[in-house]
C-alpha cells in the first residue's frame, strides 16, 4: 500500500482546538464521513473507543495513533496537530500534541494482526527530524510533503 494514496488533505487539521481525547475522535471521525472514508460514523468511533479501551494509543513522543477498523470504506489517516497537549493514555505518561486517526479495514492487517498503514506511518515518525518537523508545521501542504519525503 502506497502511503501518499491514503492521505486526503481534507483529513489534516494544524491547531485543532479540542478540550479531551473524546472530542479529538469524534471531529478527526467527521472528517473521515466527510471524505468517504468511512460510512458510518457511530460504528467507527465505537470501535476506535474500544480499541481505546483495550490498551493505550499514545506511543510516546507527544503522539497518539488510534484506529479503526469497522464501516471503513477505503484505507486512510487523519492527521491533527492539537493547539494545546491534551491527556492520553500514553506510554510515556507525556499529553499529545500529534494526533493520527487511523482507517483501515480488518482485511488489510497483516498476519500479525497490525496495520500495514499504521506500521509505515510509524516508520516515517521514528525519523526524529520528520516527527518535530511535522509537529511543527504551519500549513497542511507542509504535513503532506514531509510525509512523501
């Protein structure tokens, strides 16, 4: 799976203003209506809720990678950078600032049960460079580009 093919800029927000993680998930799940992705909206946050539920999303590094897997049209990301860190169950116990909401149907993970899309977009982040720019970029276009690079 290409990874540019799976990110639509209609799914990126820099300075989301969200109070907690619930709001996060559910305007970075709008999104994801809004653009197809998904074809159903409850269903899909109650299975990024349960996920949730099942074992922390916040993978250090002020990020957060939460999924989803049910009434997922095609594979994607959503992408926030939040305006202030807000609490999420994280391993380093650090608020987040980068939020990627992931959408991908079940059939699509690979033998280990993991996401292929989610694997390579964390493969990207772990280059600290790309991570602190993506962090820090100030137009969407920017996300983008760091991303393909």
């Amino acid at each position: 799976m290409d990874l540019m093919s799976t990110i639509n800029p209609n799914n990126i927000s820099l300075h989301l203003e969200c109070s907690d993680r619930e709001a996060v998930l559910q305007e970075m799940t709008h999104w994801l209506l809004q653009s197809q992705a998904i074809t159903n909206e409850a269903d899909f946050l109650d299975d990024v809720e349960y996920r949730e539920m099942l074992g922390m999303t916040g993978i250090g590094n002020e990020v957060a990678v939460p999924h989803g897997s049910q009434a997922v049209a095609y594979p994607t990301v959503a992408i926030a950078t939040l305006q202030t860190p807000i609490a999420w169950k994280s391993i380093d116990d650090a608020p987040v600032r980068l939020v990627l909401l992931f959408a991908e149907p079940d059939e699509l993970a690979s033998d280990q049960g993991h996401s292929t899309l989610l694997t390579k977009m964390i493969q990207k982040l772990s280059n600290d460079e790309t991570l602190y720019a993506v962090k820090q970029a100030t137009t969407v276009d920017e996300i983008v580009n760091l991303l393909k690079e």
